[in-house]
C-alpha cells in the first residue's frame, strides 16, 4: 500500500513538474511574440515615417522622383504588415491599426503617382484594388495574385495600391464613393472600374 501511494506521489510530482514546465516554456513563447511583434511594429512605423517624407519631398520635384524605388518601397512595407497578420490575425487591434496607417500611405502616395502620372510619364498605369478579409475572400485572394503577378510582369510601368474595403476611414471613404465601389473584389486601371475577378490577360490588355 505504502509502495502504491508513493508511486502515486511519484506521478503527481513528474505530472505537476511537466505542467509547470510547459506554462513556463508557454510564457517564454508568449513574452518572445511580444518582443517580436515589438520589434516588427517599430520596424513598420519607422518604415511608414520614411515613406511619408519620401512622398512629401517628391511632391515638390514630381518629375524628379523614382517611381520604381517607392513602388518597392511600398511593397516590402506591405511584406512586413503580412507578417505581422500571419502571427497575430487579421483582426488583431495592433494590426488594424498598422493597416490604417499603411492605408493612409499608400492612398497619400496614390494621389502623388496621380499627380506624376498627368505632368510627367503618362505610360504609369495606375490600379486601386479593393478588397475584403470578410466577404467574398476567395475572390480578393485570386484576384490578389492575379495583381501581383501583374505588378512584378511590369514593375517599370504598374503601380498597385491595395486597399481594405472594410477599413473605416474618411479618405478611404472618399476613394470609394468617388468610383462607386460597392462590391469586391473591385479593380480600377486608370480611373476605370471593373468589378468582380478578373484574369490576367484581362488586366494586361488595359495596361
């Protein structure tokens, strides 16, 4: 009886030794996420400082801007924002607010590229895709490939802005009404909306 009671002993001490072990290594989990995630978002809003006074330097000499460069500069800051969604969600309070931030970006260089585009190099080709984490998903995400692949078959040429339909922002907002979007995914090529999926050679015949 004695021997049982100690075995018993035994397998709640290793059982509670195992337990504790594993909250300990879950903390250590938990506190290095944060440190990364830390690390990451003031990567991001350093990142997001440098291209807003990128854009307002070049909105005083248009012509004199590398459209390339900050097209890729964009891109690599949307990398890191997928990152940051991969490991804490989409919906994530830190995230939305990073994506807000990055939309407010990306619509403040929209209208610089606009702007160079009519005084400058006519043969820019400008998209707006609209798109959405909540509804028709599988659509947005075809549909986000589809302009990707555009983008790196012209990264001379293309510049696209993707935006989250669902962001509640005034200049947002703004965007939408302007060009009646009411759907999504909703693709805009130079001021001209197409609704709904569209496949490559759709896309490319417009550029």
């Amino acid at each position: 009886m004695r021997l049982v009671r100690s075995i018993h002993v035994l397998v709640f001490s290793v059982v509670t030794l195992v337990f504790l072990l594993g909250v300990l290594l879950g903390m250590k989990v938990f506190e290095y996420r944060i440190k990364e995630f830390e690390t990451t978002s003031k990567l991001l809003r350093r990142y997001l400082m440098d291209l807003q006074l990128q854009a307002l330097i070049a909105s005083k000499n248009i012509c004199n801007i590398d459209v390339t460069r900050m097209g890729e500069d964009k891109i690599r800051l949307g990398k890191y924002l997928s990152v940051l969604e991969s490991q804490l969600g989409k919906e994530h309070k830190d995230v939305l607010d990073l994506k807000r931030d990055y939309t407010l970006l990306s619509i403040h260089q929209w209208v610089l590229m606009k702007d160079y585009q009519e005084k400058c190099d006519p043969n820019i080709t400008l998209v707006l895709f609209f798109y959405s984490n909540v509804n028709n998903v599988s659509e947005c995400e075809k549909q986000g490939y589809v302009l990707d692949y555009l983008y790196y078959s012209h990264p001379k040429t293309v510049v696209v802005y993707a935006l989250d339909y669902d962001i509640d922002m005034g200049s947002l907002n703004v965007l939408k009404e302007l060009y009646n979007v009411r759907t999504v995914p909703t693709v805009i090529i130079n001021d001209v909306k197409l609704e709904g999926f569209h496949s490559f050679d759709e896309l490319e015949r417009m550029i």
